[in-house]
C-alpha cells in the first residue's frame, strides 16, 4: 500500500449515478478539470446488459449484481431512540446501487416532476389549512425552491432522460388527457407515452367509472428511438419487464451509462475512476473550506485528491454519512432538534394491494415497463384534507413493471401449505390473473426521525456506521388507509374476483426484510433557514461553501411521486447557479444566511 | 489497516425488526406485502374486511360530519389505534363517497396558469462540430491539423495503432493466408518509428511502398492508393508525423511468414507488376473530368487516401486489387473476399446487395456516425468509421458519397421487396420452423419480428445489403461474436451486439442465418453448418 496525494484538480464528483454523471456534464461544459470518483466497478449496457444473459432474475434480482455490496459497508437501523440499531446485513427494503449508473442503472425509470404544493409544502399547509393543522413533531418544511424556478430544469432532465409521456397543458393550454393535477409545463414530453398494458388498461377504465382522472405514468422508457441533447441514443421500450433491477438491454431505460456517459467520456477534461471509496472530505484549518477527498482505491492505498470545488452525489444516505464523517455541518440532535446534517430523514409510504381477475382475463404479468396508469386524486393536496387531519397523500398506479418466474412463484395468493401440486394449481392461477396497484405515498419529516453515526458499529474501511432511527409515524399511517379507502372505488369497477388491500397498520414497526422502495430522502436536506436546512436552494452547503451535495438528501420530506426526476432536475438547478454564479465569484455562499 | 464488521451477536435491547438473518419464513409471509412478493390476503384477512365492513356501514353518523371542514380551529385527529374505527379508515366507509365531493377541488382549479420560469437555463451540449483542417495551412500548427486531417482521411490509426495509449506504435497484425505481419511503429521515434526519415523518403513509402533501404512494403500498406495523394497532402502529413504525434520507443515485432515468402525481393517484382507511378495514378484520379467538383473530391478522397478499395475491391491472385479506380471498370468497390472474417460489400450502385438503394445522405451519414436507417457499422467497417471518416468534414463525406453514387451496378439486381410471410408467421403463435424458433428466442426483442429492427440502434436486417450477400461470412461471424459499433463525435453511443458463440451450435447457426437470409424479402443463398464450422475454427484459431 502506498498513500499518495494527486495533483490538484477544479473539481471533484463523488458517485457516478445520475447526480454525479449530470454534475460532471455540466462541470466539464463550464472547462473545467472534473474526476469523478465511484466505489464500485465499471458498468457498461454492453456487458451488463448483454442480452440474453442479461435477463437472469436469480442474477438481477435475487443475488442483487446493481446492488450495493453490505458486507463491505452497510447502515444500521432501529425504530425508535430508546432502541439499539443493527446492521442492514441483508438487502431488502431498500437497494442502493453500487458501480458506475450507480441507482440509475438499476432503476425501473418512472420519471416524475414534482407538485409544485410539495416544494413548499409548510407553506401551503399552513395557507390552506392554518399553522395548528401541523401536527406536534412533525418537521414540516419548504424546498427553498419553487416549481416555476425548477420547471426548466425539469424540461432539461426530461430531454435529457427521452422521457414517454401525456403532458395535460403545454404554456397553459390543454394539450392532452395527461393528468390534470400536474402543473403547467413548458414543453411537451420528447416522446409520446408508453402504451398501457393490459392491466394498466383495467385500471385505466375502472379509475374513470369511479370518477377519477387517470393518466399515462411518465417514464424514462423511450416509447420510440431516441437521440436526446447529448447525442446519445436509446432503442425503444419492448415491454420486457426486465427494467427494476437490471441493465435494460435494449438501451430504452434512462440510465446514466446510456444517456450521458457517453457523451461525457469525449470530454478531455473529465475522468472516471472506479473502485475509488471516498472516506472523507478534507476541510481545511477554518473547517469552512474543503480542499479535496481521500478516498481508498482498489488496492487498499489512501489517496488524497485535491479540488477546489466538492459536489457530493451518492446516494442519498451515502452523502449524509459523508457529511457526518467529514464535519460539515452540525449533526442533528434530536432531543433539541437543532443542527442540521441527519434531520429530516424520510422514506417512502408504499403499500400494495393485490387484485385477482377471473380465470377468464389473463393478466400477463410478465410484461413491463415503467409505464402504466396511475391517479393523482389523492396524492399531494389534490384532495381536501381538513376532514382527515393528515398531510400528504399518495398517487394510486398500476405500474407492471413484469413479474419474472422467481418473484411470481414467490408472490403467489395460495393458500394452505407452499409446495405440492394444490400449491403450483393456485399459484398459475395467481400469476395468470392477478395484478397489483401501488399506493406509493408521501412519507412526513419528524423530530425523532433521523440519521446519525452509529456508536457501535463500524464498516470495512473502520469508519462508523450511518445510523436509522425510522418508524411509520399516526399521520403517514392515516394518510395511507384513507388513499386505501378510496382504492376501492375503483377496485368496485374492475370486476374482480378476490381483492387484498395492502395498508399499513398502526403499531406495526418499520420492517427492513421487506421491500418496499429505495426513495430514501432527506438527512441532509435544502431550504431558506440555516437553522433547519443543511444546504441552502442551491443545494449548497451553509457550512462549507465549496461543498455542493447533491440527491434525494436535499427533500425536506418524502413525496408520493419518485425522487429521480426531482434529483435530476435539483442536479441542473444547482449547476446552473454553479456555472452561473459560484464559479464567477469568490467561491463563498451563494445565499447570505 | 482493513477493519472489519464486528461479528453479529444479539443484543439484549436489540429489536427484532431490523437485519434478521434468518427471517422465519412465516413471519414473512405475514408481513410480505412488497411489490416483489406481493401476497394476497389469506381468508381471515377477506372475513375481517368484510366483517368490519358491516360494522362500519351500521354507523349511522356520516363522515363529513366527523369532522369539521376548513382549516380553522382543526384539532389533529386522534390516532387510529389497532381495530379503532376512524372515518378516514377504510374499513369504515365501504360505501366511501365517490369522487366529486363538493370538498374536492377540481383539477384545472388547481391548476397554475403557465409556467414561467425567471430563468434561462444555459444551453445544453449536443455532439462537438467536428474541427475544419485549414485549407492553407502556412504555420507548423496548421500543417500540423493538416497533418491530422488527413492522416484520419489516410485512416493510418486502423492498422498503426494497437492501442489508444500508443498511438501509431505499431504492432497491429495482420493475419494473411501466407503468415502474419505486424504494422510497423510509424511515431517520430528515431529509432523504432520513422524520426529519421527525411520527407521525401516518407513520400516514397507512402506513395510508391518503398522503405528507405530499399525494400518493398507488403502490398497491406496500401500505397497503390496513397500514390494518389497530392505533394501538398504528403507534406502535411508529413509535418504531422513528424511534430503532431509522440515518439513511441517500441520495436517493431518481426513478421511470421516462413521462407521463402519472406523474402522481399518479389514484392518488388509485385510493385512493378502492380502499384502504378505516383504521376500515373495522380494523372487516373485527378485529371479525370467529373460531372462536379464535389464528385472530384469524392473520388480523390476514395481512391485516394480513403484506398476504399483496399478492402471493397477484389483481389486477384497476386493479392493486387483488380481495380484501383472507378476507370478500371466495374470490379472497382464491387465487394472484395472476407477480411478477419468480415466480408466487404459492394459499394456500388447494386439494389439488394450493393449501395443502390442507399441516398447520398445517408452514405454520408453512415461514414460520419457508422449508423442509419438502413444498417450499421460493424467488423472492420467500424474501425474504419471509428479511426477514419468521423472525423472527416460533412462537406469531404458528402464528396465521397456523391462519388460513390455514380458507381453503376456491377450486376443488375432486382430491387428489394419486402414479404410479411415472414413476419406474419413468427407473429402468429403457430407451429414455427427452426430457423423462425430460433430468430425469435435469440434476435427478435432487438430486431423484431418484422426485421425492421429499431434503426439507427438495432439496425435492419430485413432488406439490408450485408445480409443478402452471396458469400455469407458477415452474417455468421456477427452471430457467432458479435460486435460493438463504437461512438463517434456526432453519435456518441456505442452499441453491441452480443455474440451467441457458447449459446448456439454450428447447426443452429446455420439454420438461423439461413432464415434471416431468406426473410422478409431477403434473398440470399442459404448458410451450411460446414461453412459455419470453418469460421468457427478460424475465429477461434485467430483468438488464440
């Protein structure tokens, strides 16, 4: 082993996943010298996608090849402060990615923008509804960022990711039967949405007998080929189901690797080097300025990269224990609720119910895309919420993103005993006609929700673990058996001949055996006010201000809709002011506490 | 230094929810709500459901009125506790108010008026214009790019450079049926490369194949066609070996072709034969008339430092070209024999096996990014895409297709006809041949039933001239190793196609390739295992 420290260089991106890939495009646009640095290995479509070995569910989705490796470093979890955490030895609930594509390689690419009521949501709750309406304990904020400010970034990510999709209005006129609760949008999706599935269809019919307002599921699948800004080019998405834990390997799937890479490796001014576990950022004397990474290369050796510019873009737990190992910011205390970096840590409030169609409709689960049908009736504050008492709201979908063999003989609706001939009988029959509609919620900020650095625990490099204290809270609870509620409006429509809701139950803690969703968000989040907000709306940090982090870190709260295209329009956000403002002044913050 | 997990003990206050490593199956099974086990509920679950159904239904107090509307004055709701009946439960309303609830706003209520944004985002990348050699260079610098220009248009990188770190180090080799031969260094090392060579000795062997001792080059340097090439043009280049590439102090690796073909004495018995005098060959390309000026350049550029027919042109026995320009009648780019096991098509104006059907614009297209409706670089043409024409200027590819396209048909073809038989079988669940059971589980999620592909990235193959020629090495090396097409400045993607080698037998193979030969309209000679095998071998032979 033989530490070193390299030449310096403008700046550094830690990960190779959407975050970072889009940071270092636009870095290397402004001429500067980018490395970006990811822990894992080289991935490319061309191998990891090979098809037909590509589509092996035992490979994909059972022995987890994206995913991050946890016997190298892992998260401990506990529901509650009085708990002892435990190390996440065992991928399940959620699954970060690792290798270059990071989580954008592995994703199913549902791709959404935000409602603009969820960027500043305290304010609206409390406009709508009055200041008494937030429940005690409930650390309920605002982006710092309107959706008007973001709506051309989310333009850019969209062209940039060949997005399918229905727009609803384009400059205020309708255009199309998109969802009419999404805001207004500049332009329209490059490509026209993915084609509903069979099953999406039902939903489809069942949502409007039931007076609802269903709408084409945006997706990061192309519907068509597709050349986006860069150059870079997809195939179209054939429905193979083969999206959410796999390398698509027709090119159709959004992915880092796919849609930026390889434009970014023509730069001459950027570099990527993998296998590169960054340990911490350097501060320098003041604590105020970061002077570059160490990170631990392949061989075991510690190198020191000097850059003049930092921009966190792992994953978003990831970011938050890199804050916490390196000093920036204050860590988050619970008991007084001050200090910023771990506050606010949120997940995503999913439940599915599951329908059983006669014998006589075949359900062909094994097809999907990202696409599907989905209701924004009871997401965000498209519904009256002063007779619930809750905030948030979930949309409600039929996302068949394609069941493959393990995963449906798995899933089965049986009954009695799982083997046997009685066994397999009830179980074609579920995988023949069954079908599952997601209500995937919102998921509130709380005061004793949080992340920290674990005091027992520690990963194979001897850094501290990061530390979940995470439980589903009255609120989010309430929130998901009222969505529940409404399902069945719909579900009466359909036709079915057996029906299980998914909700979830009060006192039933947070369980990690289960999968649930890999929106993990906040810990290290953006805002106006220094005292609740690790990073200012530029995604900058308060503390370090040549310290930009990026990722689902930045959300004050889950919101029902996926993280990425927020993540990935909050990327062009903050690098637009960095190219724009930060790197034609003195380096200091860009907003004055 | 490495430090490890501390081992996994319990923990008295440990709770049993996080990380377990054995979950007890039927605890999973209870709590197996996730999208990937998606579980229905078992019979109690459907009787409590409807019990509390029943129960909830005999409320009488409505919901609305559970709780007061508006904001003002609203107390949290208490929490739904386990068997808790709330009016935002779910079980407690079956018969829960449809939509349109006077409470719930309407859509386009809600909805703001247009969105605004106070700022301009900076304007995205796309793909760099590629950079324009100066027409008349007069310092170094700009011989230098001159230089380089041509050297891409030359594609001397294709066999000069064996790897991106060394650029023209040599070493690349050659497998020809009588040895092997290695490119040599060609960076301006003085010892190993070409550092000591004055410029008119560089002239020589680029145009007339002669080393400065004396000794003839093998006929794979293509000088027949550089002897084309203007002084002005062997100046820059010239210029640019000598002060645009860095030395590179590696040897040379010795040829391997046994006695006495490695004597060199009858190549300079073949370059008299064959290589014609650099006045000669200026004289048969440049002062040719042509209809346009464009055409001229094309033709210079094709015949010329492009040596298209290096490759596209037959060989004859002597190894020598049978044609080096379009005067020479119509063997010229007709399509040559199998190079590395890639068989060179036509480029002439053939309908089905040729360039016939293919526009000058998308000639153009294809040499700039190696990809278009109608077909995709691959095997040889990709390196020569990706070490050559993408980097020429649109104005010299637009030359070389206008050129290419007054190339009459070597053979007169009958053009294309696309059939749906084919596409209707595979689509319709049926009883399938072999060849059909075959394209459908290994080619059809790319290149679809209908063998339209998705063009550019997963080209056709239905209709597309290197399916449909006669000899068909292309088709059977492609299926058995693959290839990646690589991206180019205006087309950064790569893209590959896997090779089925270690998945399909020399028959299947076969059967396959016959198949797609014969689909769709395609109509070229079937494929035998025999053939197959051959190529099998010699690619493995060549890895090895």
């Amino acid at each position: 082993m033989a530490d070193k420290t390299l030449p310096p260089v403008d700046a550094v991106v830690v990960g190779a996943g959407w975050a970072g890939s889009i940071m270092a495009k636009e870095l290397c646009e402004a001429g500067l010298h980018v490395v970006m640095l990811e822990r894992g290995g080289p991935r490319s479509t061309a191998v990891d996608g090979a098809y037909p070995n590509s589509i092996d569910e035992l490979e994909g989705a059972v022995r987890y090849k994206l995913f991050q490796n946890l016997a190298t470093s892992t998260v401990t979890v506990r529901n509650r402060i009085d708990e002892q955490a435990l190390p996440y030895r065992r991928l399940a609930a959620f699954l970060p990615g690792e290798g270059v594509g990071g989580a954008g390689l592995h994703w199913t690419g549902v791709h959404f923008r935000a409602m603009p009521q969820d960027l500043r949501l305290r304010s609206h709750v409390i406009e709508r509804y009055g200041r008494t309406f937030i429940p005690e304990g409930m650390n309920l904020q605002d982006y710092g960022v309107t959706y008007a400010e973001l709506e051309p970034f989310f333009d850019r990510a969209e062209k940039v990711f060949g997005t399918s999709g229905q727009a609803y209005t384009v400059g205020g006129k309708i255009v199309g039967n998109g969802n009419p609760f999404a805001p207004d949008r500049s332009d329209d999706f490059p490509l026209p949405p993915l084609r509903d599935v069979y099953t999406a269809h039902l939903f489809r019919n069942a949502a409007t007998q039931a007076g609802y307002h269903p709408y084409a599921m945006p997706a990061a699948n192309a519907s068509q080929p597709y050349t986006n800004p860069y150059g870079a080019q997809m195939g179209p998405c054939n429905f193979c189901g083969y999206c959410s834990d796999y390398a698509c390997y027709m090119s159709a799937k959004a992915s880092p690797n796919v849609n930026i890479l390889p434009a970014l490796r023509r730069h001459e001014n950027f570099s990527l080097r993998t296998h590169a576990h960054v340990l911490k950022v350097l501060l320098d004397s003041t604590g105020k300025k970061a002077t570059g990474v160490v990170y631990q290369d392949a061989q075991g050796n510690h190198i020191t990269q000097p850059a003049g510019l930092v921009i966190l873009a792992a994953f978003q737990f990831h970011n938050v224990h890199l804050m916490l190992l390196s000093g920036i910011g204050t860590p988050y205390d619970p008991q007084s609720n001050t200090g910023t970096v771990g506050r606010n840590f949120t997940y995503q409030n999913i439940t599915n119910s599951t329908v059983l169609m006669p014998p006589t409709r075949s359900t062909d689960q094994f097809i999907g895309s990202a696409g599907g049908v989905a209701i924004d009736d009871f997401n965000c504050d498209n519904f009256d919420h002063g007779p619930h008492g809750f905030i948030g709201g979930s949309p409600l979908w039929v996302n068949q993103a394609g069941v493959k063999p393990i995963a449906g003989a798995k899933g089965a609706i049986t009954t009695g005993q799982r083997w046997g001939s009685a066994w397999k009988k009830q179980a074609i029959d579920s995988y023949r006609h069954s079908f599952t509609i997601n209500a995937q919620g919102s998921n509130m900020a709380y005061r004793d929700v949080y992340l920290d650095l674990d005091p027992t625990w520690k990963d194979a490099y001897g850094q501290p673990l990061l530390r979940m204290t995470f439980d589903w809270k009255d609120n989010d609870i309430r929130m998901n058996r009222y969505v529940i509620g409404q399902l069945q409006n719909v579900v009466k429509a359909l036709d079915a001949r057996d029906v299980h809701y998914g909700m979830r139950e009060a006192g039933k803690p947070f369980d990690v055996r289960d999968y649930q969703t890999t929106h993990l968000c906040g810990g290290a989040v953006m805002g106006d006010n220094p005292k609740t907000s690790a990073l200012n709306r530029y995604l900058q940090s308060w503390d370090v201000p040549n310290v930009f982090v990026i990722g689902a870190n930045a959300f004050p709260q889950g919101m029902g809709y996926n993280p990425t295209g927020l993540v990935a329009a909050l990327a062009y956000w903050s690098a637009h002011h960095i190219r724009t403002q930060w790197l034609k002044g003195n380096g200091g913050p860009l907003v004055t506490p | 230094m490495m430090h490890h997990m501390p081992p996994f003990t319990p923990r008295p206050n440990a709770q049993p929810h996080p990380a377990p490593h054995v979950p007890n199956p039927k605890a999973c099974q209870a709590q197996n709500h996730g999208p990937h086990t998606a579980a229905l509920g078992r019979k109690h679950r459907l009787v409590a459901l409807i019990t509390l159904g029943l129960i909830s239904s005999a409320l009488p107090a409505p919901y609305a009125a559970a709780a007061p509307h508006g904001a003002q004055g609203l107390q949290n709701p208490t929490t739904p506790l386990n068997g808790t009946l709330t009016p935002e439960d779910p079980l407690g309303h079956p018969t829960a108010p449809t939509p349109g609830l006077p409470t719930q706003p309407s859509p386009t209520q809600i909805q703001p008026k247009v969105a605004q944004s106070p700022i301009v985002p900076l304007p995205l990348v796309g793909p760099q214009p590629i950079f324009a050699p100066p027409e008349h260079p007069t310092t170094q610098a700009e011989w230098v790019e001159k230089g380089r220009y041509l050297a891409a248009a030359a594609d001397c990188a294709a066999c000069h450079t064996s790897t991106a770190a060394q650029p023209y180090a040599g070493n690349v080799p050659f497998a020809l049926p009588i040895g092997t031969l290695y490119a040599s260094n060609i960076t301006p090392d003085k010892t190993h490369g070409i550092g000591a060579w004055s410029e008119a000795q560089f002239t020589r062997a680029v145009r007339q194949g002669v080393r400065p001792d004396g000794a003839t080059l093998y006929p794979a340097m293509p000088y027949p066609s550089y002897a084309r090439m203007t002084d002005t043009d062997l100046h820059a280049l010239y210029v640019y070996f000598m002060h645009g590439v860095q030395p590179m102090a590696q040897a040379a690796k010795a040829n391997a072709i046994a006695w006495p073909l490695s004597l060199r004495f009858p190549l300079t018995v073949w370059r008299w034969a064959f290589a014609p005098t650099p006045q000669a060959a200026r004289k048969a390309t440049l002062e040719r008339p042509f209809a346009t000026p464009q055409q001229a350049r094309g033709a210079y550029l094709v015949e010329g430092p492009g040596h298209c027919g290096a490759c596209h042109t037959e060989r004859g026995l002597a190894m020598q070209e049978k044609a080096l320009t379009a005067q020479d009648g119509p063997r010229y780019l007709a399509g040559g024999k199998a190079i590395d096991g890639w068989l060179p098509p036509s480029l002439r104006g053939e309908t089905t096996t040729g360039l016939g059907a293919w526009s000058a614009a998308e000639i153009t297209a294809f040499l700039q990014t190696g990809r278009t409706q109608r077909g995709s670089a691959f095997g040889g043409m990709d390196t020569a895409v990706h070490h050559g024409t993408q980097y020429l200027t649109e104005a010299d590819l637009a030359a070389m297709a206008s050129y290419l396209k007054t190339l009459p048909a070597a053979q007169q073809q009958a053009p294309y006809k696309p059939d749906q038989a084919a596409t209707k079988a595979l689509l319709s669940g049926g009883r399938l041949t072999q060849g059909q059971r075959l394209y459908l589980d290994n080619c059809a999620a790319c290149h679809r039933a209908s063998g339209a592909g998705f063009a550019p990235v997963f080209p056709p193959l239905a209709g597309n001239p290197v399916v449909q020629t006669d000899s068909a090495e292309s088709v059977v090396h492609i299926i058995l190793s693959g290839s990646t097409l690589h991206g180019t400045q205006q087309a950064p993607s790569a893209f590959t196609m896997p090779g089925f080698a270690t998945r399909l037998t020399d028959n299947q193979i076969a059967i396959l390739a016959s198949f797609i030969r014969h689909a769709w309209g395609n109509n070229a000679p079937a494929v035998t295992e025999l053939s197959v095998r051959q190529l099998r071998k010699t690619l493995t032979n060549t890895e090895q």
